[in-house]
C-alpha cells in the first residue's frame, strides 16, 4: 500500500500557512514544508517563515535546517522527506506538506531519478570562468551540443542549471533529459490528496504587495543586512530568493530602497503567475476557490474530501475515522 500524503499547495500568498495551522489540529498532523528558502536558518522574514511561538503545538519539518552557504537541491529534498513520512505515519499523525515550490512537490510525489555522482568542483568553476570571460552563451552551446532539449528550456543566463546539465552528462554518460523521461515511466509514489488554494489574481496581487510592505516594517533590510555583512553574498542560491537578491542589490548601492520593494513586489508578482502556470497543468488538484468560504467552513470542506479518499484501512492508520 503506498503511504498516504495530504499536500496543501498555491501560489505564494494565498493563505496556505494559517489554513494548514487549522487542518493540522483537525487531522492530528505533522506539517512538512516544501518551500525551497525555508530551509535555511536565519532566513525568516524574507521566507514568511511561521514564527517559532506558533509552531510549538505541531511539529514543523524542514524549516532552518542548512545555513545560507549551504546548497540544497531538489534530489537532497525528495532524500529528507522520504524518510520523514513514514517516521510520521509511525507515529500515528498525518503528514501534511505544505508550499509553492512546484518542482519541489512532483519530484516527491512523481518521483525524479537522480543519478548517482560527486560535484565536480573543477568542472562547475571552469564553465563559470568561461561564461565570465566568453558569456553565459558560449557555455549554454556546450549544453545544447549534449542535451538539446534541456538546453532549449533554459535560459543561458540559468548558469546554474545549464553547469548542472553538463555535469551530470560529464559525469554519468547520460543526459538530465534521460533521466526525467525514466521518471516519468513509474508510478506515483505517494497516494497524494492534493489540495489547491486559488483566489483572484488581482487578490493575490493585492496581498502580495500588503506581505512585502508588512516585511519591510517587520525589518526584512536588516535581516539580509546581517546575512550580507556575515558573507552570505548574492552568488548563493540562497541569497537569490524573493526579496533577498533584491534588498542585496539596494545595499551595493544599485537602486534605493523604494526601487528594492519596487522589485520585490514585481518579482514575486511574476513568480506567483510562473506558479499558477505550473499548477493548472496538473489535474489532479482539487482547487478552493479561499474567497467563498470562512476559514472554518474551508477546514471542514477539506476534511470531508480527505475523509472521502482514504479507505477506511488507511483512515484508521491516520486516525481519522
């Protein structure tokens, strides 16, 4: 029997962390998030990241776990949450995950197929000396010359995954586009109930721009400030989330401040369409529409879907018979 999953996702902003506080009283469960920046600590205001007051009666995975300099891929996220499932189903709770980062949730539930290799170090900091010297299009050939269909969907200025994509050539004799076609040949991995939350996008927009001036006041400058200061420079991929790279880029003296917010507010805009584009093209979301419903009437709607898609064998294991 595969093990069951309740996944609450939607574009940031939605309302997903004070409606998935409500269903994990409800279902006895333990919340994962499948946020890709909030596994770094001291990276909170930024992230939106649920205080650690409010999380004290029910156990939160995958928050702060790396510092910033670390990286954190999603093969290393499908690697963590993999064991934490069946550690929370043995403890009789339900596991619940909860984010945006789309990429982040197929590759648990779908499965990607991640070869086996060690980072080649030398090679990653030879093409980024190339794309330095000759452009990030010189290098984006070199991919194109190995795997034309990843090559075709990335931008050359994706140095990172474009340097990934060679790599793994480089390293395995096969290309990243091979391996994402083996994946898609098995089965779900996990029997996911998928719940989306959705609202108007001039609501999202709305409450996207609300969030970012509420970060500010909450002192987002301050707190990548200090993260900047300690070293973490915007070459990271932490530092390149949603408002960091931006309040960097007002610290070097790019823009003032009023642009940086300007940016974020734009950027995150942009990332919550990129998001619903992702998730319209999966069909087995069942989509809350959050406008038509009070947060109680929302939480009992869901629980019925859930109750109504576990067999009984699997509601007693969870609990929620």
């Amino acid at each position: 029997m595969q093990e069951p999953l309740i996944v609450l996702l939607g574009t940031t902003a939605v309302g997903k962390t004070e409606l998935s506080l409500e269903l994990a009283k409800e279902l006895d469960a333990e919340i994962i998030s499948g946020d890709s920046m909030q596994v770094y600590k001291g990276m909170d205001i930024g992230t939106a990241k649920l205080a650690p007051e409010k999380r004290e009666k029910i156990p939160h995975h995958m928050l702060d776990i790396l510092s910033p300099e670390e990286e954190f891929s999603v093969a290393d996220f499908q690697a963590r949450v993999d064991e934490l499932i069946p550690e929370i189903i043995e403890r009789g709770k339900v596991p619940l995950l909860v984010g945006g980062t789309a990429l982040y949730l197929k590759a648990l539930i779908q499965g990607f197929i991640f070869p086996e290799m060690e980072t080649d170090w030398e090679l990653r900091e030879r093409l980024e000396k190339e794309a330095e010297e000759k452009g990030t299009e010189y290098v984006h050939q070199k991919l194109a010359e190995v795997d034309p269909q990843l090559a075709q969907k990335l931008h050359p200025n994706d140095l990172r995954r474009v340097i990934r994509g060679i790599e793994v050539y480089r390293q395995t004799g096969k290309t990243s586009t091979y391996f994402k076609k083996q994946a898609q040949k098995r089965p779900p991995r996990y029997q996911a109930l998928k719940i989306g939350l959705k609202r108007d996008r001039k609501e999202i927009y709305q409450r996207i721009n609300q969030r970012v001036d509420k970060m500010i006041k909450q002192g987002l400058v301050e707190e990548v400030k200090g993260l900047y200061q300690a070293g973490y420079d915007r070459d990271l991929v932490s530092m390149q989330g949603l408002g960091y790279k931006e309040i960097i880029g007002y610290l070097e003296g790019e823009y003032d401040l009023e642009e940086a917010i300007r940016l974020i507010k734009r950027n995150t805009r942009h990332f919550a369409k990129r998001q619903l584009t992702w998730f319209r093209k999966d069909e087995e979301i069942n989509w809350f529409k959050v406008a038509k419903y009070e947060i109680e009437g929302l939480v009992t709607e869901i629980i019925t879907l859930v109750k109504n898609n576990f067999n009984f064998e699997q509601l007693k294991k969870l609990n929620l018979q």
